[in-house]
C-alpha cells in the first residue's frame, strides 16, 4: 500500500539511528570489564525509581518501545545493563542511553540522581516526557560529555549558561523540546569541538550569533524554527566543515545566498524553507559540487533557476516551490542523474521543458511542476524517460499541444495530475494499464473523444477526474471488475457523455462523490445507487434524466448523502417524501468537531475537489467541502405535487432549492425546523397560502426566493427577514407588508429575535472563540517539529469578510499533500460552530501568516 511505499523512502536516518545505537550498546556489553561502581549503580535505580513507564511518553510515531531498564536489576553489574557504557579501565559509567524509553516523570535539578554520573561522556534522554523539567545544572559539571542529547523529551526553559563549559561537546542535540536560548552567543562560545548542532524549536527569537563562525568543526548545524530574526550571516556558508544547513520556518529570517567560490566544500544539504530569504540562486552554486538537497521553498526567492544547476551532479532534492522564480526551467537540469525529488510548483516558470535525449532521470519519483505557465515538453523521442516516475502534476499551466506528447507515464505512476491547462487529443488507453495509477486528473483541458472503456479495469483508480473537457461516448462500466472497486471519486461533468449511467457504479462500494453533472446522459433516477454505503455527493444536474423519483421503501437509502443536485432534468411525478425521511446524514450534524471533514480526507491524497453548485443565486465552486455541507437541489424540473412535510426532517440543511418545478399546495410549517438553512429558493411554482410565521426564527438564512408564487397574506419580520430584497417576494400578488410597498394594515406580524444566539448575533462587538492548531511537519526528519496552539479573538468584521469565504483554495489543499521531502504546515482553525455549514472560515492571509 501506499503507506509502506513512503516509509521505504523515508530518509535513511532511521537506519542510521539503529546501526549507532547498536554499536552504542555492542560497547557497553564487551566481555572484558571491571564492575561497576556501587554508587553508580545505586544512582541509576534510583533514577529508575521515580519514573513511570507510560506508553504515551513517546511522542514520536517512529520512537519503538524500547524497554532498557527491565535488565536493571539490583545486585547485577551495572555495566551490563542496557543502555549503559561504562569506562573499560576505571569502570565508570559513561554512557547513559535511555532514549525512547518511555519515561515519564519530573527530574529535579536538586536531588538528580543522575548527577552521580559524573564521569559521562555521553547521554541520551531524547524521546521521553519529563513534563517540563529544567535541565539539571550538575550537567554542567560533566566535565568529560561529548554528546548531550534531550531532543523531542518535554524539558522546557532557560538553557543554563552553565552548560557552556561543557567545552568538550561534539554533539549537542536540544530539538524539539521547549528550550529557550536567550544567550546562544555565549552558551556555544566555548563549543570549539562541536561537529552536530541541533536547535532546532529552540526558542532563539534574536539574531544568529557571531560565535557560531568560531564553531570551525561544525558539520550539522539546524536552527529551524528558532524564531530567528533579522540577516543571515553568510560566512555560515563558508564554515570549513559545514554539511548540513537548515534554518528553516523562521520567517523573520532574511538573506541571501552568497556566492560560491570554493569548489571543494563539504555542502551537502541546504534548508531555507518558509524563511525571508530573497534574491537570486547565484550562478556559483554550481560549484557545490557536494550538494545532494536544495530546499528554498516557501520563501521569497525570485529570478532564473541557474543553468549552472545542472553542475551539482549530486542532486537529488530540489524544492524550490512557492517562490517568484521566473524564466524557462533549466534544460541541464534534467540531466543531473541523481534527481529523486524536484517540486518548482507556485513559481512564474515559462516556456517549454526540454527534456533531450541526455536526460537519464533514472530515479526521479517525484515532480511538481504545478501552478506555473509552463507551455509545453518537448521530448526526444525516448519513452522511458522516467522509469522510476510515481508522482507528475503538472496541474494549472499553460500547456498546449496534444496530452499524448506529454511524457508517458510510467509503469510506477500513483499520482498523475495535468489538470488546469489547455491539452487537446484523447486519453490514451495505456492508462488502463498502469497498474499502481491512484489518482487520474485530466480536468479542465480540451481533450476530446471517449473515456477508454478499459479505465473500469484500472485495480487502484481511486480518484478519476475528467470534468470539463470534450468527452462524448458512454461511461466506462467502473467497478464492473472484481479489482477494480477502489473507486472514491468519479467526476466526469461538464463532457457530452450520453447513454445509461453504468449498472456496475452500484458495485463501488468505495465511491464517495459520484459528479456526472452537465452531460447529456438520458436514464431514469439512480435509484440502484441507495445502497452505497458511504456515498456522500451525488451531482446529476443538467442532463436529461426523466421519470418520477420513486420513493424508496427501504430505510437507510442513500443515508450518508450530503449533497444531491438532480436539478434540471426532467424529472416528474411527486418529490420524493420517502427519500427525506432516509437521507440520515441531512438530519443531524454531529457535534463532534473532530469528525469535521474535508470529504476527500479518506482518499490517499489530498486534492482539490472542484464541484459547482448553484446556491445563493450564485454558481459557486466548492474546492474543499466539509461533511457538514448539505444540500438539497431538485429544481429545473417537472415535479408536482406539494411540498411533503418530511422535508421537516432533513434539519441540518444549508440549501434547499425546489425552485422551478409545478409544486402546489402552501410551505409547510416544518420547514422552520431546518435551523441552519442559509438558503431556500421556491421561486416559480404554484405554492398558495401564507408564509409560515415561523420561519421568522431562522438566523443563518441570507438567501430567500419565494417569487412567483401565489401566496399571500404578511410577509414575516425579523432581523433576519427585514435583510431581504422585495425581488424575494416578487410575482405574488397576495403579499404584503415590509419590504413591499403594499401595507397589510393591522395585521402586520413581527417576530422578535427570541433566540440567545439571535440576539449575539445582533451585537456588532460580539467576539468569537476560536482555537487554533498548527502543526508543523517536518518530512525531511520524519518528525513533527513542534505542535504550537494559541487563542485568537476574532471580530464581528473580520467575521463578516470570512462568511464568504467558504472555499478551501486549492494551494491549501497542496499543502496538504503527502510529501516525502522538505516541510508542510498544516493549518487546522477550528472555530467555535457558529454555522455547521461553514465552520471554517480560513482566510488566505491567515494562511501565510502564521
Ligand atoms: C565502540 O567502541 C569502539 C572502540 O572502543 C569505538 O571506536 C566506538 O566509537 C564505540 N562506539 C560507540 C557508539 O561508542
Ligand atoms: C526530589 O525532590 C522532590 C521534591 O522537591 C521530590 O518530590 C522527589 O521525590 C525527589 N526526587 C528524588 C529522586 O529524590
Ligand atoms: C507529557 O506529560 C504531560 C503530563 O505530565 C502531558 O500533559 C503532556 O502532554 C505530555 N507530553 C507529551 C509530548 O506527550
Ligand atoms: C569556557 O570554558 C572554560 C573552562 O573550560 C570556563 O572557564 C569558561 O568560563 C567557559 N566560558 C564560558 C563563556 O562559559
Ligand atoms: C538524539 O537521539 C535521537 C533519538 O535516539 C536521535 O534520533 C537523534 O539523532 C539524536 N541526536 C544526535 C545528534 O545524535
Ligand atoms: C521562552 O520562549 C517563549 C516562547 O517564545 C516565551 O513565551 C517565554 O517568555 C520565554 N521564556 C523566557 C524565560 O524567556
Ligand atoms: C572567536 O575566536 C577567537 C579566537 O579564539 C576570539 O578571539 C574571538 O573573540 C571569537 N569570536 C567570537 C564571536 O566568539
Ligand atoms: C575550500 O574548502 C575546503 C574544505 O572546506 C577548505 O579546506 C579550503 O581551505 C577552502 N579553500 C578556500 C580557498 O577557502
Ligand atoms: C521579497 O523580496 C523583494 C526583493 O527581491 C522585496 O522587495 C520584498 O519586500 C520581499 N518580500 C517580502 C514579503 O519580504
Ligand atoms: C510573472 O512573470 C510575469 C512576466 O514574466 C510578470 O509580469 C509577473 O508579475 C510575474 N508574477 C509573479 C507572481 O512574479
Ligand atoms: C420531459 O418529459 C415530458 C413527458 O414526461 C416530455 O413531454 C418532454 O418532452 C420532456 N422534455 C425534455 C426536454 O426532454
Ligand atoms: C474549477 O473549474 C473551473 C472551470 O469551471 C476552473 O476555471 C477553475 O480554475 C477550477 N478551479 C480549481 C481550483 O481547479
């Protein structure tokens, strides 16, 4: 699965991490020893004593239960035990590994059993929870250590300044704890020896200290996410044995590259990630001859991608997404062998990808080239040019030209994604049979002709977009094969499909959002579909379906469906009261946010789902659709009849829209039930009597059409009535009352705002609660950095800006997406549920500002 495919790739520390701390142990377990010292011992019990073993210790997924200290065993040799190393001469313990141990406890710095180890050369802590300890100051006194390690182990504070004399460290990892380092220039002034130091979550929040140039055996340095500020000093850059550089998510950060003069630097890997960082990439980088990871995404770098690139003969990463590179993407690029993983998505690249006949991208598994003006490939007619390929999007260009001199994917290809540009031709059959192809988007292009009727045998497809193209013919019979059921997704809308929708659709026990709107499909309503068991959007607006929707005896029909728009077809007979006492999920919104989700979150990757509803009179696209969005579209067709008082029972509607249709009979009083409606739209049919006076108590309605009807009497007030146009009410020659000009006398009615909420609403200081959550992943390491939550007040304006604002936009959705390299942030705003409809209310900025 595809799961077990990311972790194969994961960098290789994982595998580093094993080999050193099986020799670490190989050590501590050789033969030959004198025993160990009493009070050592005693030390290490003690220490054991005052901890719990709690299986959530471990923050880290990868962190394996690893349980050292059962063989400590009173009266045994401690130089024995695991985790333990002592001196082969004198005895003395010194190496403490108890990483990934579980722990979790407090150590205090005044009776620290452990400050009886002082001959320690090395220890480890990383991986546990001392909720909060502050680091020992007898550390400090370890006058031998050459590795201190407390990563990711709930220490927090001050780094004592003490620490400075340890003046033998080699490595020094603090990451991902909650350290502050207010004084780093004279904490590692005297860290001459250091070769690894990792800050990394560190809070630093000043600027980078020139001590740090006097670090002259430094080979790893991270300092992301340290609240870096202010200019980068460059000669960091030329530190003698530097390999390892990242400072990345330090926004504050600026900079530039310098340039790069010494052919024979150790520079291997480059993070600037989500940094200030700006200018140019100098043409010198190409006398890194060492670099393997180039990461400058997410900051401000702008100009060409030097030709000079393609000197790094080592490169393998190369993240330059969301920056203002411009410019065409340089061809000796695509000959640098080494090329794993190459995202330039969100830049201003142009012009044409020249892929000759030297590039040899044997190892290329990754590549976005996604949201730039790219306008075509031009290929030498090699076909195997990416043999390795299981990622390409290169979605929201410019490209021209037929899909079919696209580069041909490979036998390896999951995720293939040219949608947004301006392709012509048809789809080729070969897609049928790349057997690990998970994801198919061809969407908003010009291709013509049919859908290969063998996509219904591809094993994976879980995600089949082809909406708005040309596509005539009939849909493949998806799902017809045993294998082939792992369909989420099928959106063929906006094509000329014709014919019958396949029986065999009934078999996708997977398929989540079925979106066949705008076709010219003739058939009678679906009513085979009821059964599927997770089905959440069915669009089948605009085509030519017929007959009468016939109501459904059984009880769970269609009970996980969100959003149905049948609407303009030709549809007759009554309105299907059945239906609405079986569409479960349109009854109720669970109150449990964590079960708020985007409706592709199952699906393997995250994409930008782009469904078009007619709601609010405006046709709106919805990127990203929460499950808390329900609609109910069957208008534009022939329905009769009255309105069935069961709609009353669909009461977590956001929309509902009859409009169009040849209804009779007056608004059925249960409609007030539907509280979270924001939209209704009656308009044209033959609806009589009067409008219920209950309505007036709904608060989120902003859109009401009742015109051209033939109702009467008052029309209700409310603050939320009042807000409506007299065009709502138009073409019915009973009504009266505000907003027409028509008096109703005496009888005027007016409904107070009554409810709590109703009242808030009206207050313009009202504050909204709202917690947020970002989570900062970091794919590079394999762990997540830090995980920070705040409270924000929001207020009424903003909020009034943000109510409209109910898409997902599709660079978010990206953000998303799985990476293997490089870092993502991850924005999770969760509000206080002031409509389940739109809960999230993300703007852009907010976004990017974190
Ligand atoms: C194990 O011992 C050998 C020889 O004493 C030494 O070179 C090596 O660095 C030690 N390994 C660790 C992980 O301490
Ligand atoms: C250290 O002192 C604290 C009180 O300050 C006590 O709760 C804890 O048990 C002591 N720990 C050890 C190892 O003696
Ligand atoms: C550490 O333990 C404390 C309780 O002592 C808990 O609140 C905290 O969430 C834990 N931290 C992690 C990272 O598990
Ligand atoms: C550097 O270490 C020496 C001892 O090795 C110590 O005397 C001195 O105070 C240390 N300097 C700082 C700035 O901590
Ligand atoms: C610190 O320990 C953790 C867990 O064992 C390990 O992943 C990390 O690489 C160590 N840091 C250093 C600098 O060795
Ligand atoms: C430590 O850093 C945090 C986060 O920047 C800050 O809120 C806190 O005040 C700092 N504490 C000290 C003692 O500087
Ligand atoms: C760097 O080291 C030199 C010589 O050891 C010393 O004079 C200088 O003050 C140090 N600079 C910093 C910024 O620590
Ligand atoms: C170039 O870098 C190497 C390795 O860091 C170093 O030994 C050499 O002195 C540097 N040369 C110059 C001219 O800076
Ligand atoms: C990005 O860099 C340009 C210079 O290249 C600078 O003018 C601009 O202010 C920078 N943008 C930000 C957000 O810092
Ligand atoms: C993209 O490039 C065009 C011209 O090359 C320029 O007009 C435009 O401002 C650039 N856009 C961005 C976001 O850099
Ligand atoms: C709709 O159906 C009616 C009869 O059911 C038929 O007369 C009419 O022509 C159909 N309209 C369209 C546009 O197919
Ligand atoms: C959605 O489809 C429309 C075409 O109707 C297109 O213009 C728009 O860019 C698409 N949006 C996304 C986010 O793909």
């Amino acid at each position: 699965m595809m799961t077990m495919r990311l972790l194969k790739l994961f960098p290789s520390f994982m595998f580093l991490l094993v080999v050193y701390f099986s020799s670490a142990l190989a050590n501590s377990s050789s033969s030959s020893h004198p025993l160990c010292f009493s009070d050592e011992s005693r030390a290490l019990l003690q220490f054991r004593q005052h901890f719990s073993f709690d299986s959530s210790a471990s923050p880290q997924w990868y962190c394996k239960r690893d349980a050292k200290m059962v063989s400590w065993k009173e009266g045994t040799d401690c130089c024995q035990w695991d985790g333990i190393a002592c001196d082969a001469i004198t005895g003395h313990v010194i190496g403490l590994d108890l990483s990934c141990s579980l722990l979790h406890g407090t150590i205090y710095s005044h009776n620290c059993s452990l400050c009886h180890l002082s001959h320690l050369q090395s220890l480890n802590l990383a991986f546990n929870n001392f909720s909060n300890s502050r680091i020992p100051l007898c550390f400090a006194s370890f006058n031998s250590l050459i590795h201190l390690n407390l990563s990711s182990s709930s220490f927090c504070g001050e780094i004592p300044l003490q620490l400075s004399h340890l003046s033998k460290l080699v490595s020094l990892d603090l990451s991902s704890s909650a350290f502050n380092a207010s004084s780093l220039e004279r904490l590692i002034h005297n860290f001459t020896q250091l070769r690894h130091l990792d800050l990394s979550g560190v809070s630093i929040n000043s600027i980078i200290p020139k001590s740090l140039m006097n670090l002259s055996s430094l080979n790893y340095l991270s300092l992301s996410v340290c609240g870096l500020k202010s200019k980068f000093p460059t000669d960091i850059f030329h530190l003698p044995n530097l390999q390892y550089l990242d400072v990345s998510d330090n926004p504050k950060l600026s900079g530039k590259l310098p340039e790069f003069f010494n052919d024979s630097s150790p520079l291997r890997l480059l993070y600037f990630l989500f940094t200030n960082f700006y200018g140019e990439i100098p043409n010198s980088i190409g006398q890194l001859k060492s670099l393997e990871t180039l990461g400058l995404g997410g900051s401000n770098f702008s100009g060409c991608i030097p030709e000079s690139l393609g000197n790094n003969s080592k490169l393998s990463v190369l993240y330059l997404t969301e920056n203002h590179f411009g410019g065409e993407i340089p061809s000796s690029l695509w000959r640098i062998e080494t090329l794993t993983d190459v995202d330039l998505s969100l830049n201003n690249l142009t012009g044409t990808i020249k892929l000759d006949n030297f590039s040899q991208l044997t190892s290329l598994y990754f590549l976005d080239l996604s949201y730039n003006s790219l306008t075509c490939f031009q290929l030498f007619p090699t076909n195997n040019l990416w043999p390795s390929l299981e990622y390409l999007g290169v979605n929201s260009n410019k490209l021209q030209g037929s899909l079919g001199s696209l580069p041909i994917p490979s036998e390896e290809i999951i995720y293939y994604s040219v949608a947004n540009n301006q392709l012509t031709g048809e789809i080729s059959p070969s897609f049928c049979n790349k057997s690990h192809l998970e994801f198919l988007n061809l969407s908003n292009n010009n291709l013509r002709g049919a859908i290969p009727p063998c996509l219904s045998n591809s094993s994976r497809l879980s995600v089949l977009n082809l909406q708005h193209n040309g596509l005539v013919g009939a849909i493949p019979k998806m799902c017809s094969h045993a294998n082939g059921i792992k369909l989420e997704t099928l959106d063929l809308s906006y094509n000329q499909l014709q014919g019958q929708l396949p029986r065999s659709l009934a078999h996708c026990k997977l398929l989540q959002l079925l979106i066949l709107g705008n076709n010219m499909l003739v058939d009678t309503f679906p009513a085979w579909l009821a059964t599927l068991p997770i089905l959440q959007v069915l669009v089948l607006r605009h085509n030519r379906l017929y007959g009468s929707i016939r109501n459904s005896r059984s009880e769970v029909a269609f009970a996980k469906l969100n959003i149905i728009d049948v609407s303009d077809n030709n549809f007759t007979g009554t309105l299907p009261s059945n239906y609405f006492k079986s569409w479960r999920s349109m009854m109720a919104n669970d109150k449990n946010r964590s079960n708020w989700k985007f409706l592709t979150m199952t699906s393997e990757f995250y994409y930008s789902y782009n469904i078009t509803l007619i709601d609010k009179g405006l046709e709106m696209e919805l990127v990203k659709i929460l499950n808390t969005f329900k609609v109910v579209d069957l208008s534009n067709n022939n329905f009769r009849g009255e309105i069935p008082k069961s709609i009353g029972q669909l009461k977590a509607l956001c929309a509902l829209n009859f409009s169009n249709n040849h209804l009779m009979g007056s608004i059925p009083t249960e409609l007030a039930n539907l509280k979270d409606l924001e939209s209704l739209d009656l308009a044209r049919n033959n609806l009589s009597g009067i409008i219920p006076p209950e309505l007036a108590s709904w608060t989120f309605l902003e859109v009401l059409n009742l015109s051209h009807n033939h109702l009467e009497g008052p029309i209700p007030r409310s603050r939320q009535f009042d807000t409506f146009p007299n065009t709502s009410y138009l073409g019915n020659l009973g009504l009266c009352g505000f907003p027409l000009s028509k008096p109703c006398g005496e009888t005027e009615m007016t409904l107070q705002p009554s409810s709590k909420l109703d009242q808030t609403l009206n207050s313009e200081s009202i504050i909204y609660d709202f917690d947020w959550k970002v989570v900062k992943i970091g794919y590079g390491c394999g762990m997540v950095v830090g995980v920070i939550m705040g409270n924000y007040i929001y207020n009424r304006k903003q909020e009034a800006i943000a109510r409209f604002f109910r898409i997902w936009l599709d660079r978010k959705g990206k953000r998303l997406s799985k990476r293997r390299h490089g870092r993502k942030q991850v924005l999770v705003p969760i509000f206080f549920p002031f409509s389940y409809c739109f809960p999230f209310r993300v703007l852009e900025s907010d976004f990017y500002n974190v």
